[in-house]
C-alpha cells in the first residue's frame, strides 16, 4: 500500500514538472510577413520549432515595409511588454542591441559555429562588439533585372553588358513601341536603380565611400554626377504613367510584354513564377550590368528580447538554433524566393535565378562586391539612406541637373547626421 | 424628507462634474499631456527611441534646413488656401441654390452629403484611378473623340498637389452645403420679405443681408475645414503617397516618416510642434475676434 501510494506521487511529480514547462511555452514572434508565400515559409519555421516542444504565436503586424511593426515594437518595449522575438531589416537589430534591449546569443553561435557558416559582410547586421544579437534567415539580392525574354528575342537584343549598352537597347525597345523598363514613382523604387548605378559606374569601394562612408568629397564627385546623369538617361527609359505604380504592377508589365525590363530584387521572381513562366525560357534574370557585378544584399533576421521567464529563454533558444538550421533555411528559402544566410547550404534544387544568384554571391565576396543594399537600410542608418531616397526620387520625377542633385545630396547628409 | 432634498441638491451641483471628469482627465492626459511631451521631445536628441536630454533648438533648425520639410510646409498653406476657398465657395454656392423651394430637395441634400460618409482612404483610392490618365478622365473624354486631351496633374510634380485638393473639396462640399443650408434655414423670412418690399434685387439680398447673418455658418465651416486640412494625412497617403518623387509630402507624412522610419523622432516632434503652432496661430486669433464680437452681441 505505502509502495503503491509512493509510486502514484512519483508519477504525479513526473507528470507535473515535464508537462507544463515545454508544450504550453509558446514563444511569440513579432513579424511582417503577411503575403501568401511568406506565411507558408514561416510555417516550415513553425513546424520545425514544434518539433522542438515549443508553440509559435504568431504576433504578424503587415504594411508600410514593416515600419508598422517598428511601431507597435516601440508601444510594447514602452509598455514593458515585449515580444520573445521581432523580425529585423538593416541596423534595426543592432540599434536594439545598442538600447540592451535583445539577448546576447554569443555562447549558442560559437557552439554551432555560427560566425563561419555566415558570409563576414552580413555579419555587422547579427553581431556587435558584444557578441551575436540576431539570427539571419534569408538573404535578397536587389539589384536584379528582370526581362521578359520574347521580347528582347523579338527586338533582337540580348543581356546587356554595361548600362550604356542598356540604354542603347532601351532605344531599340522603344521605337518597336515597347516601355523599356517597368517602375513606379515610389522613392525606394528608384533608389534601386540608384544603389545599382552607383554599385556599377562606381564600383565596389565607390559604393562603400558613398553609401556606408558618406563621404563628402565621394558625394559630390563627378563620377555622382556622372552616376545622376545616367539616371537621367534611365528617366528615358520609362513611360510618363509612372505614378503610384506598385513594383508588382510593374513586374506584371514585364511578364506581359508591355514593358521589357524591371530593376527590382528577387521578390519580384515570385510573380514570374507564380504565372507558371520558366527562367531563361520565358524570362531572365541578370544582375545590373557592370565590370564588376555586385550583389547588393538584404537580410532578414530574428532577435530575442530579454524576458524574465526561464521557459520563453529556452523556447528563444530553441527557435534561434531552428532558424540557423541548414534544412530549415533552405526549405524556407525555397518558398520564399530568397537565398539561405547561410552560405554553407546547398542549394541544388532551387530555381535556376537563385542557384545563378547562390553562385555570383560566392564570386562577388572574392570580389570584393557584396555589398549591403542602402535602399533597405543595409547601408547606412535610415535617416540617411532616406536622403539618398529623397534625392534620387526628386531628380527621377523632376528636371533637376546633376550639379543640383549633388549639391542636395551633400546638404541632405550632412543635416541628417 | 429634508436631508433628502438637501442630498439631491447636492447630487444636482455635483452630477455635470461627476460626469464631465472622465472625459476631462482623458483630455488632459491624451491631448494636453502629449502635446507637452511632443514639446520636450523636440527640444531632445531623441532618435529611436524617446532620450530626455537637452538640445535646445538642434532638431528645429534640422527641420528647417531639410528641403523635403519645405516642400510640406509650400504643400499645406497651397492646399489649405484653394481647399478651404473652393469648399466653402462650393458648398454655399449649392446651399443657396438647394434653398429656392426645388423639388426633391430632400433626394439632392443627400446626394451630396453622401461623399463625407467615406473615408479619405476610399475617396483617395478612387479618384487616384479617375486622374489616372489610363484609366480615367484623360482616357474617357479621348476615347469619346477628342484625341488630344491632356489631363495628367496626377504624374506630374508641379501640379499633383492640385489633384489632391480636388478630391479633397468633392468630399467636403457637401459638408459644406450642410451646415450653410442649416444657416439659410435659420434666417427669418421676414428680413427677406421687408428687403424685397423695399425694391431690393435678389443677388443683392444676399450679398448684403443673408450671406452676413450667415456669419456663425462661416465660423464652424471655416474652423472644422482647417483642421480637415492640417490632419490631411490619409488622403495624401491614399492618392499618391507623398509622390511623384516627393512632390505631395505634407507635414504629417513628413512627421510620420521622420519618427516611424527614419529614426528622427526629435525631427518628427519639431514638425509636430510647428504643425500646432501653425494651427494655434490661424485658429486662435479667428476664435477670439468671433467670441468676442458675439459676447458684444449678447
């Protein structure tokens, strides 16, 4: 009786102290991915994390590239109340880490080895001096152009091999009635073709003084005003009915032959795609023509907030260890449309633009060409990478001369900073 | 039955304020409260996240040497001048007409109250497609014939802010219309009648009498359009999102996108604090002159 009663509380105290602590922690994560393809990629993230003991609340807060979640991350860290872990883009991350508000992840990413698995350029947006804050998902590249290939076999054109030669074929384009290329309005879309032009005329280092640097001198140098004059050329190249057109509108002009070419990142891929239309048959994929193409790089990544609970601790660490998973990365990637982070993942049986874009990163990082994307805030802080937008967009849409749009850019910097 | 009296007494003082604190405190907390805090936020080196130090005027004179910031302040007195004009010339221009005893006035007063029912987001949505030149106005009237009409202030920089006050005064005049019918309404038909026995003209009679006594309409159209004009910030965002290039920023997309997306949160605090004074300085004196010619009245 006494063994029996003995061995019905040892089995109680079993029961008790493994049942709550791991299927009831759910870790919460603040996001923005809210479309179609990037819910089912979070899900592979979801399965893999409960496969682990740990539930995924999903905290999604869509719209304006995320500054909509910025701001209700703000109104939680404000309240005291903050998410167990928030997707970030550009220095978002390493400003957090600087208030001390995100986790120090330092002992699990040497444990993994988690700094080799990562190319060196990407890792100022993970690591600082204090050690590793954000775990890299995913990595875009930006400057891309997408064609539509019965068109440039129509015209008879093919992959351009300098942006001069890309205007030249822009002529020929438009005598055959055919909008050259495909943009919208929107600043930050002309700040892509900007960041390309300045990656490509300038070169790597130019774009490292420009961009990261700000260098005064490098700003308003003639090889910027050379870079301005191009885009005024490339203003040539698009139709007057610009305003207020989505990307996607655009991609979609491309993918019905109304335009022939779009300068967007590897997002737009998933519109191409999800029409059934096949790389290099029906349409191409190219990196913006230079001596040196560069791979202009975004990343998304996810850091865990400091919360005064041991169970959310492991399940943040669970879910860290989850996304630096190489199967996870590469089957998340798969249906995201983007590359894995890790640069160590094979990534054979992706799509034929991803495996060139896998392949070009690994020659732009010998090359010293793989750059952070300004546009999206992986080249400077936003209140500056804004300026550049402000500039790029008024002289796009206006018929300010390149000396002007120097001499704004300069003055915009330097009161920015 | 003595101490009763006495309680509801007591309870008759006491209820309006009893009822009247909540909202009170709520104002002085949500507003009052704010605006001082937006006060020392602007005076702060505030980026991210709000840091209580002190600059002094630092993110005023930022402010004020941004180009962008220029182009919103040009923006909100252009369209705040043509909106509040066009509205209120409209909206009394139908009042009087709706007031000559027509038929089926009823049927045309909500027709055009009807616009004020929808958000700015959804006014700003349809009439980016109607000045859309693919897809309206320019490419009806083209289609009809008349091949080389051009209509395209939506794509280009110098007048894309007129578009914008376009949809703005579709959506008031009716608003308009409401409050002045309501003033027209309230005039004695007396006046008219003893006006019109004296050999006035019509025009003249509300020229010189109706439009005067309908001085208080002004007063409430002209009050609640001028912040219908500064808090403009949807319709702006719905129509052409500040483009083309930065063409159509006003101060509260510049205020918001200083603060939520380029970590300028001492920047976005200035705008926010000119924006008031810019209210303060338009609306006070306005208020004053007319509570105060109103008490002389009484």
């Amino acid at each position: 009786m006494n063994k029996l009663k003995s061995a019905f509380v040892a089995g109680l105290l079993v029961a008790a102290s493994s049942l709550p602590s791991h299927a009831e922690t759910k870790i919460e994560v603040l996001h923005h991915w809210v479309s179609e393809s990037e819910v089912a990629a979070l899900n592979v993230i979801r399965n893999a994390l409960a496969e682990k003991g740990y539930g995924w609340q999903d905290s999604a807060v869509g719209g304006m590239s995320g500054a909509n979640a910025q701001q209700a991350l703000r109104t939680r860290l404000a309240a005291g109340n903050p998410p167990a872990a928030m997707q970030f883009l550009g220095y978002e991350g390493l400003d957090w880490a600087s208030e001390g508000v995100l986790r120090n992840m330092n002992d699990m990413a040497t444990a993994n080895g988690w700094q080799k698995a990562i190319a060196p350029q990407v890792l100022p947006f993970v690591e600082s001096n204090d050690g590793f804050f954000a775990v890299p998902i995913n990595m875009h590249r930006q400057n891309w152009v997408w064609a539509n290939k019965k068109v440039f076999d129509k015209v008879g054109i093919e992959q351009p091999q300098s942006w001069e030669e890309l205007i030249a074929d822009g002529k020929k384009l438009k005598d055959a009635g055919i909008i050259p290329l495909a943009i919208g309005d929107e600043p930050w879309q002309i700040q892509v073709v900007f960041d390309s032009l300045v990656a490509d005329i300038g070169g790597p280092e130019f774009y490292k003084k420009a961009m990261v640097d700000l260098d005064d001198e490098v700003l308003s140098s003639d090889t910027m005003k050379h870079i301005f004059d191009t885009l005024r050329e490339v203003r040539g190249l698009v139709d007057d009915r610009f305003n207020g057109r989505d990307w996607a509108v655009a991609t979609g002009m491309v993918i019905n032959g109304q335009a022939a070419m779009q300068v967007m990142g590897d997002w737009a891929k998933g519109e191409f795609l999800a029409k059934g239309l096949k790389p290099d048959t029906d349409f191409l994929c190219f990196a913006t023509p230079s001596k040196t193409p560069s791979f202009l790089f975004l990343i998304d990544s996810f850091g865990m907030f400091y919360i005064n609970d041991e169970n959310v601790t492991k399940g943040q660490d669970a879910l860290a260890q989850v996304i630096m998973d190489p199967k996870v990365q590469r089957d998340f990637n798969k249906i995201k449309g983007s590359i894995p982070a890790r640069s160590d993942v094979s990534v054979d049986d992706f799509d034929a633009c991803a495996r060139k874009g896998f392949q070009e990163r690994t020659e732009a990082i010998n090359d010293g060409a793989m750059l952070g994307a300004a546009t999206h805030g992986f080249a400077s802080q936003p209140q500056f990478a804004g300026v550049f937008g402000d500039v790029a967009a008024r002289f796009f849409v206006t018929e300010m001369s390149s000396d002007e749009a120097v001499e704004m850019l300069v003055d915009g910097i330097d009161n920015a900073r | 039955m003595f101490r009763n009296t006495h309680l509801t007494d007591r309870l008759a003082k006491w209820l309006p304020r009893l009822v009247l604190t909540p909202s009170m405190v709520m104002v002085l907390v949500g507003v009052y409260l704010f605006m001082v805090w937006t006060g020392w936020i602007s005076l702060s080196s505030s980026r991210m996240v709000p840091h209580y130090d002190f600059v002094g005027l630092e993110q005023y004179i930022r402010l004020w040497s941004t180009p962008r910031w220029h182009t919103a302040v040009i923006n909100l007195f252009l369209f705040s001048f043509l909106f509040l004009a066009i509205t209120v010339g409209t909206g009394l221009i139908i009042a009087i007409l709706l007031d000559q005893n027509i038929r089926a006035e009823g049927a045309l007063r909500a027709v055009y109250l009807y616009p004020m029912s929808l958000s700015f987001i959804v006014t700003g949505t349809a009439w980016k497609w109607i000045l859309n030149p693919d897809l309206g106005i320019e490419k009806v009237v083209r289609s009809l014939g008349w091949e080389s009409f051009v209509f395209d202030w939506i794509t280009r920089p110098n007048f894309a802010i007129y578009t914008i006050v376009i949809a703005a005064v579709w959506q008031s005049s009716g608003f308009a219309m409401a409050i002045f019918l309501a003033g027209l309404r309230g005039i004695d038909n007396s006046v008219i009648k003893a006006a019109q026995i004296e050999g006035a003209s019509l025009p003249k009679i509300y020229r010189s009498i109706i439009i005067p006594m309908l001085r208080p309409a002004f007063l409430s159209v002209i009050v609640l359009l001028s912040y219908i004009a500064i808090k403009n910030f949807d319709l702006v965002l719905a129509m052409t999102n500040g483009g083309p290039g930065s063409a159509t920023e006003v101060p509260s997309t510049f205020m918001f996108s200083a603060t939520f997306r380029r970590n300028q949160m001492g920047v976005g605090a200035a705008s926010a604090i000119m924006m008031l004074m810019t209210v303060a300085a338009i609306i006070i004196p306005y208020l004053y002159s007319e509570l105060k010619e109103s008490r002389h009245a009484d």
